[in-house]
C-alpha cells in the first residue's frame, strides 16, 4: 500500500489517519519478530542466568500480567488478615454501666446524661439521687442540680457501648478497655509475633519445596486455624482468641512469602521495579477490602467468615500457575525445567527449540556454577560476608523505621477524627497511588534508589511530625475542626512518603541481593518489621493512638 508523502496536498486529518495506519502496521511486524533483551550492564548473555529466557520470550505480555495478579491474591488475603483488627478489635466509644442503666433501660447516648466525660469513671452513689419511684426525667433534673457536688471513682459494673457502628467487636465482648486496655494491645503483639515466626520459618521452607506448594500449604492451614474464631464463645476467654490470631498470622504471611520472588521470576527485567512495586499495591486492595467487610458486617464473628474463606480461593489459583522455572533450575531438575519452558512456550504459541533450551540451560549452570553450586541460603548467611552484612543491616534498619510508620498510621486510622472506613480506604488508595507512580520517580536520573529513600523518608518523617503537631493543637482546641483536618491530611502525607519507602526498599533488595538470596532476606526484612510491630502494639491504647504521629517520625 502506498501512503501519502508529508508534501501531498490533502487535508491534515487524512494525512495522520494515513500516517497512523503506517506506523500500526510497523509496529505489528516487529512485534512478530523475537523480542530483544534489553540491558544495559549485561553484554554476554551467558551473564544472563535464567533472564536468557526473556530473549526469546516477552518481558511482559497479557499471560504475565494474569500471572502476577493471580499469584499475588495472597497479599490480597494478606492485607484483609494482618490488618483486620482495625475491624475486628475496634474500640467503639463507651461509658460506664450504672445502676441508672438497669432501672431505666438506657441506650448508650441516654446514659451520657448521667455519666462524667471521662468514659472509664462513673458517678458515687446515684441511687440516693434517684430513688426507684422517680421518672428518668426527674432523676436527670436531681442530678443536674447537684452536679457541682457529685463524685467520680472507677467503673465497676462494666460498660455500654456505642452500636451504631459495630454491635459486637473483640473489644465490646471482652471489654478491652481502661484497666484492661493492655489486654487488646498484647492480641496484637502476639499475632505480630506469629508474622514473626512465619517469615523466620516459611523462607527456607518456600526455597525447598517452592512458591508455589508452599502458598498453598499455608493457604489452606489459614483456612483451617480461622474457622474456630467463627464459632468462639465468649466462655472460651480471650486469650484463645489471641493464640489463635496468633497461628493465623503466622500462616499468612507463609502464604506470602515467596509470591514475590515468583514474581521477579515470571516478570522480565525490563519491568519488575514497576511490578515489585505493585506487590505492595496488592496488599492495599486487601486492607481496603475491610472498610467494604465492615461496613456490611457489623458483628465481629461475621466479618471473620469473610477473612476465613478468602484463602480458600488461593487453592484453584495456583493449580492454574505454571511452576517457577526458576526454582525447578535451582533444585538441578534440568529436564523438567526444560519441559517447564515448553510448556510455557506452548502457552505463548512460541517454539523452544534445543538450541534455546541448551543455551538457556547453559546460562543457568553458568550462573550457579558462580553462585558456589546453587546453595540454598538461609537468613544466617546474609550476616557472613562483611559486605552483605552492612547492606542487610542497613535493609533491616529502613523495614524496622518504615513498619512503625507503615502500621503506626494504618493501625492508628481510626484515631484521626473522622470515619474509620472512609479513613482507611483512602490510606489504601495513596498506597496503590504512591506504587503506581513510584517507578516513574525512582527511575529519574537525579533521583534514583538511593536518593528516592532520602525523600520519601523525608516526606514521612514531615508527615508525622507535623501530625503530631496539629494533634496537640487539636486537643487544646476543640472547638476549632481546622486542626482535626490538618491532622489527617499530614497523616496522609506522611503514609504516602511511607509507602514510598516500602516499594524503594523492595526494589533496592533485588539490586542488592541475589536471587538466590531473595526468599531469606525476604524473611530477614520482614523479620526486623515484625519486631518493630511487636514492639509497637505493646504499647497500651493510649499510647499506640500517639505513637504513630510522636515517635514514628523520629525513627525514620
């Protein structure tokens, strides 16, 4: 066909339409020839190791992009289960549980007529106020009188509370709080401290019987501890509640662990910092999930229907994905991972030949030849070569500062003034947001890793810090909401500089780390994240609602 040159005489929209249609067709020839890998600090492809395979196969395709959406299902599920207790445990407002209560058969908002403002204490001796014949009217007319003389002392008959949001949470069944809020502050510290485990056990084991398997073992197990918290009575103590939250948490994050890792493997070079990026985005869709969950359950145990059956699903998953390639070189199963790449390539419609398959096979045993006979490494070998132990220090360090702000702010939304659902999806949304754009930030020349660290560091610690400030500034002025709304925009900010730094730090590690490495470091970083989380909701109530905008900015 031929088309019209720039100098003939036709009207503009013709000669671009013309123009247009050339450049498609060009663009469909080349997509027909073998893709190109594309590199810039590798020129043997022998250096290549397994990322040979993307010469000949795409580094990102329609297939790809299922793939990754797919296999990170789990930090889907991840984010609705390690999250959850914004939901599950929330503390609804209170009062203390009088005499008055149970002779008038008060809601909780009639009950504030004759209850101090301090929500843990209660007023002495009511019932000679009020004797038992007298109407609800007449005793809060006696009361008002008389409140310049009435005394406070502790609550002793329990508490009411608040249900327009939630009928029943953790807190309200158990009543978690004033001289038993500690209690709802050591759930959390034990269920971090099953996060804890998991990502110290689970990253050797994911190396051993691979990603796959190993999501799906710890899927299932998730599905099975959650089902009791269902059924869980009261009678059954919260400390049962606890342990078992406990066990979930260390199952989930198992499930985790390695759909990382087979995401750099099934993703090309080119575009794994978007990708890596984009894990973490996953994780928010699951925690934003939870506004939607509580917003249509209001009971606790309905709500853990929902995060007991989510990992369900996980199981036909992974039955679709294809094994990690990778993974089966590692394990020196040479032929089945031959069979692997024929496999995929029929998928592709792209023929493997033997020449491409021995070159690949090659390049591989080229790599592991290099990498001392493809050794499975744990976290204890991060630590032994002097070098690697200052970077997995230095990693180390950045999750322990970044995980306070991460959760110190997300657990803390709903102590920012305004509606926990809206609140907690809208911090969602800045991190799917913040991981979208961060490739585009990290990859400007004058920016990159490093100095992307700096600046998202610096955005967070801003964010906290001045947090912080209008917190104060809202305490001492209540009656002005400008500072309420300062508060939580700072808040924002600085959880957008915080995810910022999540996907840097995520993206740094595989420049700093070999694949060999990944899963333990994996485990490592998020080690140091679980005992800062364990350290933080240690804290009691009053504090973890002050920590995140107090203290965090000064750990990063």
């Amino acid at each position: 066909m031929n088309f019209i040159s720039p100098s003939h005489d036709l009207p503009e929209p013709l000669f671009l339409f013309g123009k247009l249609i050339k450049r498609n067709q060009q663009e469909k020839r080349q997509s027909e020839e073998p893709p190109k890998m594309e590199r810039e600090d590798l020129l043997d492809e022998s250096e290549l190791g397994f990322d040979f395979f993307f010469t000949k196969f795409p580094h990102i395709s329609k297939l790809q992009i299922l793939w990754f959406f797919l296999v990170n299902y789990c930090w889907v599920v991840g984010g609705l289960v390690q999250v959850g207790s914004i939901i599950l445990q929330a503390t609804p407002e209170f009062r203390c549980r009088s005499i008055l209560d149970n002779r008038y058969n008060t809601s909780y908002e009639e009950g504030l007529l004759f209850s101090p403002k301090d929500s843990c204490s209660q007023f002495v001796n009511l019932e000679s106020l009020c004797s038992e014949t007298m109407s609800l009217e007449a005793c809060l007319d006696q009361l008002a009188e008389n409140s310049g003389v009435l005394e406070v002392e502790l609550c002793s008959s329990g508490y009411i509370f608040d249900d327009s949001v939630f009928t029943r949470t953790v807190t309200t069944d158990f009543e978690l709080v004033c001289e038993n809020a500690y209690i709802e502050s050591t759930i959390s510290s034990i269920f971090f401290a099953g996060l804890f485990f998991g990502v110290f056990i689970f990253g050797p084991i994911t190396d051993k019987i691979g990603r796959t398997k190993a999501s799906v073992i710890a899927s299932v197990c998730l599905f099975i501890v959650q089902i009791p918290l269902i059924f869980l009575p009261k009678s059954a103590g919260v400390w049962s509640y606890a342990i078992i939250r406990m066990i979930s948490g260390f199952f989930s994050i198992s499930a985790g662990t390695g759909t990382f890792v087979y995401t750099m493997e099934v993703i090309g070079p080119k575009y794994r910092t978007w990708f890596g990026c984009m894990t973490q985005g996953i994780f928010a869709i699951g925690y934003a999930l939870l506004s939607l969950v509580g917003y249509l359950l209001k009971d606790w145990q309905d709500q853990m229907i929902v995060l007991t059956l989510a990992p369900v699903f996980v199981i036909p998953i992974f039955f679709y994905l294809p094994y990690s390639t990778p993974w089966i070189f590692s394990q020196k199963q040479y032929e089945d991972a031959r069979e692997n790449v024929k496999l995929i390539g029929k998928k592709y419609a792209i023929e493997t030949d033997e020449k491409f398959l021995n070159e690949l096979e090659r390049a591989v045993k080229a790599q592991q030849k290099s990498d001392d006979g493809g050794k499975i490494y744990t976290q204890i070998d991060l630590f032994k070569p002097k070098k690697m132990r200052m970077i997995t220090l230095v990693e180390m360090y950045q999750w322990f500062s970044t995980t306070l702000v991460f959760y110190g702010l997300g657990l803390g939304v709903g102590n920012l003034g305004s509606n926990l659902f809206i609140s907690n999806f809208i911090n969602a949304m800045i991190d799917i947001v913040c991981y979208i754009l961060l490739p585009s930030f990290m990859d400007l020349k004058c920016i990159g890793r490093k100095y992307g660290t700096v600046w998202t560091m610096l955005l967070g610690s801003v964010g906290c810090f001045l947090t912080a400030v209008f917190d104060y500034l809202a305490n001492e002025n209540p009656e002005n909401s400008s500072y309420g709304i300062l508060k939580a925009t700072c808040a924002f900010a600085g959880k957008f500089g915080v995810a910022g730094t999540f996907g840097i730090v995520m993206s740094m590690r595989r420049r700093c780390f070999q694949l060999r490495c990944e899963v333990s470091e994996s485990g490592s970083r998020q080690l140091a994240g679980e005992l800062e989380e364990w350290w933080l909701r240690s804290s009691t109530v009053s504090e973890t609602r002050q920590v995140g905008f107090r203290l965090s900015f000064s750990e990063f």
